[in-house]
C-alpha cells in the first residue's frame, strides 16, 4: 500500500529548496543594488556637500528640508501631517528648532536630520521663516 503522505512530503521539499535558491539569488542582488548606490552617492557628493563626522551632509537647508520634513509640513511649510512652519522662526529660536529637529516633538519622531543637517536647517528656519 502506498503512503499518501509522500507526494505532500516532496512538495514541502521542493517548496524549501525554491525558497532556498530565492533567497541566496537576493542576497546577490541586494549587494549589487548596494554597490551600485555607493557609487552614485561617491559621484554625487563632490559637488554640494561638505564633510562631517558622521558622513556627507548638503549645506543647502531648503534640499535638507525638501528631503526630510516636506512629507510632513508641506513644500511651502504650510503644514500638512505637521504643523505650519512658515512663521516658525517669530515663535522659536535657533536652539529651540535644532532641538525639536534632533529630539523630536509630539508626533515628530527624533532623529529625522542628522545634528549638522539640524543646525543648518534650524537656522534657515530662524532668518527666513519669521
């Protein structure tokens, strides 16, 4: 007699195996995906950037806005998921920005500029925005 178990044995095998060879095939092309973006971030940042201490980092607070806060506070920061930050800098000072940048505020998670790109950022905020 034959066992009915054998033909649902060899497809959890082959299932395994497929899964297997899936994955090692990923690993390979997570690590060309990330060599390749390593060299058009080298490429890129011999133009706009300055050196920091803990990487690259633009000087330019209104690229450090578009891509840190825009999504939250809008591309005119008038506000969105975040608050309006147009008057911002008649409300808060410098130190008082750069530290709700770096630490983060209500539903703003810490963390979302480095400390460099905060400082930048937070002066920008400060003149221009008042």
């Amino acid at each position: 007699m034959k066992n009915p178990v054998i033909p649902y044995a060899i497809i959890a095998i082959a299932g395994i195996l497929t899964v297997i060879v899936f994955s090692l095939v990923g690993v390979n092309q997570r690590e060309a995906i990330q060599e390749e973006q390593n060299g058009e971030q080298t490429e890129e940042s011999g133009e706009s950037s300055e050196e920091s201490g803990e990487g690259e980092t633009t000087a330019d607070p209104a690229q450090i806005f578009e891509s840190n806060c825009a999504s939250c506070h809008g591309a005119d920061l008038s506000g969105g998921a975040g608050p309006d930050l147009t008057t911002v800098g008649s409300r808060l000072s410098q130190e008082e920005i750069q530290d709700i940048i770096i630490n983060g505020q209500g539903s703003m998670p810490a963390g979302m500029a480095t400390e460099p790109e905060a400082e930048v950022l937070s002066q920008w905020l400060a003149e221009e925005h008042q």
